[in-house]
C-alpha cells in the first residue's frame, strides 16, 4: 500500500471510530502543558518535563521524541518519559512526549503504521521548527515505534528503543526476532538499544545476542546494553534511575559527539555515575549549597570528597547537601527526581548518632541519615504517613563542573 493510500485509509479508520486528527505542529509551538486529556485526539503532544524549562530550537542540542508503550487501554500517556532523558535535558535537549489515546490502541492492525506516521511527521515538524537533531526514544511498543520509524525516515539523527518489540496490538503479538530485522534497517547516525535481562514479557529470552549479530555489518556506531547488565531487569528496567546513574552519562556523550564514533559497537565504562547524579540534580549547581570541607562542623556528615551524596531510593536518584546555617543549626539540601519523594531545604537536627530532616512543613515525608562507613551514609526515608519506608546507601560526589 502506498503511503498515500495508507494515509487515507487512516484518517477514514479514525473519522469512523470518532477519534479526530490532531494536526502537526506547524512553525508555532502548540499547546504542550503537561497532563493534558485525549479527549477526542489520537495523539497529542506535551514537554516531557514541565518542571524543567525548555531550551528552544535556536539554543538546544537537539530534541528527543518520547513513545510510551502500550498495554491494552491502560493509560500509558501518564507515565513520565525515561529518568535518563531528564539527565538529556541537563545536557541541552529538549524532550517531547508524543501521548496516543489509550482507546484508540485496539486496532490490530492499524495501531503501528498510525503510531509511525505521525512520529514520523512530528520529527519532520521539529525540524522546520529550528531544531538541529532529532532522536526518537521509546520504551516496549514506544521503543518499537522509534526503530520502525527511524527504518522508514532519514530524517532521525539516533534512536533509544529501551526493550522493544511489542507489535501492533499490545501484548497479545510477540515477536522478538522483529527488532533483528529493524535494526538493519534503520538508518540512523545513532542507534541505542537497551535490553534488560529478566524480561518476562519477551519469557525471559536473550534477545542482544541476535541483535548485535545483525548490527555486525552496520556502518555507524551503536549502543547496546544487553542481559549481561547484571544491573538491570524486568521489562522496564531502562526507564528508571539505575539505568540513568549508570549509563546516562555514557548515553549522553553517545549523543553529544560531535564526531561520529568509528562503527562498531561502543562500550560504556563503570564509574560515571557521580556525572550522571549532578546532570540529573545538581546542574545548574545550587549557589548556596556549599558544605563546608570540615566534616567535624557538619557532626560529620560532609562527603569526604566533593559537595554532595547520591544514591537511589528504590528507581529514583537522590541527592543532598548537609549545610551549616546561621547560628549553627543545620539544614539539609534534598533533591529527587521524583515530586513524590520531594525536595528543596530542610531543617535538621542532630539525634545522637543520626541527621535527621522533615522534608516539608505539616504531613511531609522525613529522612534520617548515619553514618555507614568513611566514605559511604545510610539514608531512611518515611513517608509521611509511615506506611513506606525506603533506605540506601548514599556516595560521595566529585567536585561540580
């Protein structure tokens, strides 16, 4: 079918089904406020992070276009992008969520190819707009979309499909072997994949090994993260934070380069993660979040090296400054990259060998920190009801850039 009639035969399916077309953003920016309603669209777009503001087409390095996946009439729109793409936009990149009507998922056999048009068009749409670069990234069908579409589009400068390979009608058609064909396809000067292992949707199978077989003869670099990423499981597993503290920065540097990396697969060495802590939380650097280098004037909870902890409350990375106030009461500067978790500056208090810090005023979750080692804290987090309850270990940072 030419892509002339496919495209007629679309719009008939959705005038049928009631569903209207949402036009492409032209030269003017749409409405892109965050938790926004289908209502009768398909698709529409929102920024991926309201919280952060945007670069713009003149000033960012590029813009990454965010596909959620699909499960059944779930409401896949409402979960925010990948952590890792927050850390992109420390990083200059601008980051749109292209959402698809959760109702409108259930056509087998028009779901994909409706999907892939319109990323499709929105990319060619950025462009006219201003933006130098354009990367498509998407999380199962969403990771799918972005590699069926970057097959289809010379447009795309990379790809991050984080365990793609649900086809058109949501988990009810699996077929892993679908992303060894695409990636040979794809014509992309990036090309990212991400497959965690213990994915049970795919029944737990290795699918890197295939697809590093078909990318042998790519002539461009690649990205794969595959199951010997001990660090990383289940489906899902690329869209939290310990995917973003220990790959981000490596993503980043993938997509930044300014010249392309000979072909072949690149690798992403350990010890990063302290980088990717600061682009996530800590960029643009707090001017008044400067502990001081004596530890003994904080009760010891200065970082033995750098100006900040970081670490990970279950998938969410947190960071946090201990600092000494007026008249020597002490304050905690918390940052997570979660609302639910909260942040900003906190009184604390010293009770005999633990920091402890309410993260807010009223019902607000609390945090309490101890000393694990020389170099290393516990932090207890409660919710403010006391029902949950979260610990990990906190590291100490480097100096900020």
């Amino acid at each position: 079918m030419t892509a002339r009639r496919l495209t007629v035969t679309l719009l008939g399916w959705l005038a049928t089904a009631g569903l209207a077309v949402t036009p492409v953003m032209g030269a003017d920016a749409p409405d892109l406020r965050c938790g926004q309603e289908p209502g009768t669209r398909f698709f529409w777009t929102e920024w991926g992070f309201c919280d952060l503001e945007p670069h713009g087409p003149e000033k960012a390095r590029g813009l990454v276009i965010w596909n959620h996946g699909i499960s059944g009439t779930a409401e896949q729109y409402k979960a925010p992008p990948a952590l890792v793409l927050r850390l992109l936009h420390a990083r200059g990149w601008d980051i749109l969520k292209l959402n698809r009507n959760n109702l409108g998922g259930t056509a087998p056999n028009l779901t994909l190819p409706r999907a892939t048009e319109r990323t499709e068009a929105e990319v060619r749409a950025q462009l006219a707009r201003g933006y130098r670069r354009v990367v498509l990234a998407g999380q199962s069908f969403g990771g799918y979309v972005s590699l069926e579409t970057a097959a289809a589009s010379r447009d795309v400068f990379g790809v991050v499909a984080m365990a793609p390979g649900v086809t058109s009608f949501g988990v009810n058609r699996l077929d892993p072997s679908i992303t060894e064909r695409l990636v040979t396809e794809v014509k992309a000067r990036r090309l990212s994949l991400v497959f965690p292992q213990g994915d049970a949707l795919f029944d737990n199978r290795a699918r890197g090994p295939g697809a590093l077989r078909a990318l042998a003869g790519r002539p461009a670099p690649y990205l794969v993260i595959d199951e010997t990423a001990t660090s990383l499981s289940g489906h899902g597993g690329a869209t939290g934070g310990r995917f973003a503290l220990r790959y981000g920065a490596c993503l980043a540097d993938f997509l930044d380069a300014a010249d392309s990396p000979p072909p072949g697969r690149v690798s992403c060495p350990g010890g990063r993660e302290a980088t990717a802590a600061r682009d996530l939380l800590m960029k643009p650097w707090p001017a008044a979040a400067r502990p001081s280098r004596d530890g003994d004037t904080l009760g010891g909870f200065a970082p033995p090296a750098g100006d900040f902890w970081y670490g990970l409350l279950g998938e969410t990375v947190v960071a946090m400054v201990v600092l000494r106030g007026e008249g020597d009461a002490l304050r905690v500067l918390y940052r997570a990259a979660s609302p639910a978790l909260s942040g900003g500056v906190h009184p604390a208090r010293l009770e005999g060998d633990e920091l402890r810090a309410s993260l807010g005023e009223g019902s607000a979750p609390s945090i309490a920190l101890r000393r694990a080692s020389d170099r290393t804290l516990e932090l207890h987090w409660t919710a403010a009801d006391g029902g949950r309850a979260l610990r990990t270990t906190l590291h100490p940072a480097g100096e900020p850039d």
